[in-house]
C-alpha cells in the first residue's frame, strides 16, 4: 500500500511539470496561430490598402474624366447660349426694323394724306368757301399736327374769315415749328398792316426777304409799307429787287414808273 502512495505522489509530483510543458506547448501553438493571424492580417490590409489605392485611383481618374467631360459640356452651353443671344439680338433688331417701316409707313401715309387735305382746303378757300376750306385744313392737322405749312394755311383761312387774331396765332405757331418758313413771316406782314401796325409789318417783311431771298411778293410787300412811312428810297429798292424776281408783279411796275415820272407823292 505504501508503495503504491509513494508511485502515486510521485505521478502527482510530475502533474505540474507536464501542465508546465502542456502549457509551453500550448504558448507555442497559440504564438504560432497569432503570428499566422497577424502575418495574415497583414496581408489583409496590405491587399486592402492596394486596392484602396486601386479605387482612389479609379475615381481620380474617372474625377478628371467628369471634369474634363464637364468643362465640354459648359463650352457647348455657352456657345449655344451665345449663338441663342446673338441671334436673340438679330431678330430683335429685325422686329426693330420692321416696327420702324411700319411707323415710317403709318407715318408717311398720315402725311400724304394731310398734304392732300391741306390742298384741298386752299382749293376750297380761293373758290370761296372758307368754311370748308377750315374743316379740310382742320382735318389735315389732326393727321398732321406737326404741318407748318396746314397752320399757315389755317392762318390765312382765318384771316379771310375776319378772325385776325386767331389767324395771327395760328401764323405764330406755324412760325415755332419752322422758324425758317418766310411765306409765314410775310403772311403776318400783311395781317399786321391791315391792323394799322406798319413798324410791325415792316419787321414781319424784312424777316420774310431775310429768309427766302427771291421771295418777290415779300419784296413787293415791303415796298409799299416802307412808301407809306415815306422812306421811298428803299421802297424804290425793294420794288425794283421785287420785278427783278417776278415781272409779272403790275403794281410794283406801276409804282415804279410813277415814281420815275416824278409823280410818286401822287400815287
């Protein structure tokens, strides 16, 4: 019995040394698995990394691929835009140009027909009939408010009617818009001697030959108002530059060859 407790203490005396060895075997199997798993995954990740790299390189080359695709893209919009625009701008200008005949067109038409209006009421006027010969030249300036000559006209129709001073508006008027227009000045002229204001009329008659200076009748007008204030010799002068303009005048010749008989302070 003795015996076999002392074989028994001495395999239990052995148990540690074999759990130590177990132990250190143990140790080296796992040391081992974790130096393969470690090895392992290393390799894992230097694979990962590669193929990260692989997909970065992927998407930078497809990054400037986009770009590149991009910047195409805006060059066709912005040509296309601009063509859009300049084209925009030609048709605008197109429209612009059509809109301005058809103005021009209205406005010429509007014209033409004043024009026939405004002959009409002088027609009317020196056959007899002012009262029509004012609502034709009425008409004519509602067509063509802007017409010196249809105020002008109107003017004259006034003055027949016996409205001086509706005449001598409408003259006025005619004279703001064309400050050049001499039939104006010598129609206010006459209007202004036949209301006794002789210096007036002279100023209207000299502006008038000022003006248009082959304007005979103003020449003639002239003439006689300056006879009147007694300055005959320019009377004379304008009478004489008067037939020089227009031999058919019969009382400047008259008046001349009075004067030249000596009889002017008779005539």
């Amino acid at each position: 019995m003795r015996e076999r407790l002392e074989r028994l203490e001495e395999k239990a005396g052995k148990v540690p040394e074999k759990m130590d060895e177990v132990k250190e075997k143990v140790r080296d199997i796992l040391d081992a698995a974790v130096y393969r798993i470690s090895g392992t995954m290393d390799e894992g990740r230097r694979e990962i990394k590669e193929e990260i790299k692989e997909v970065v390189k992927v998407m930078e080359e497809e990054k400037a691929w986009v770009k590149e695709r991009m910047d195409e893209l805006r060059e066709k919009i912005s040509e296309m835009l601009s063509g859009l625009a300049e084209e925009e701008k030609k048709v605008g200008e197109l429209l612009e140009r059509i809109n301005e005949w058809m103005k021009r067109t209205e406005e010429t038409e509007r014209e033409r027909r004043a024009r026939e209006l405004n002959d009409r009421a002088v027609l009317l006027y020196y056959a007899g009939n002012p009262d029509g010969a004012l609502k034709e030249i009425e008409r004519a300036l509602e067509l063509n408010p802007s017409s010196a000559s249809a105020w002008l006209n109107k003017g004259i129709i006034l003055s027949g009617k016996g409205e001086k001073d509706k005449a001598i508006e409408a003259m006025k008027h005619a004279l703001e818009l064309s400050p050049d227009l001499a039939e104006a000045y010598n129609a206010l002229g006459v209007l202004y001697h036949e209301e006794g204001e002789i210096s007036t009329a002279v100023e209207y008659f000299r502006k008038a030959v000022e003006k248009k200076q082959n304007f005979a009748l103003a020449y003639r007008n002239l003439g006689f108002v300056l006879k009147e204030m007694g300055n005959l010799d320019e009377a004379i002068k304008a009478w004489e530059r008067a037939l020089e303009l227009d031999e058919t005048l019969e009382d400047v010749r008259d008046a001349l060859s009075v004067y030249r008989e000596g009889r002017i302070d008779h005539a």
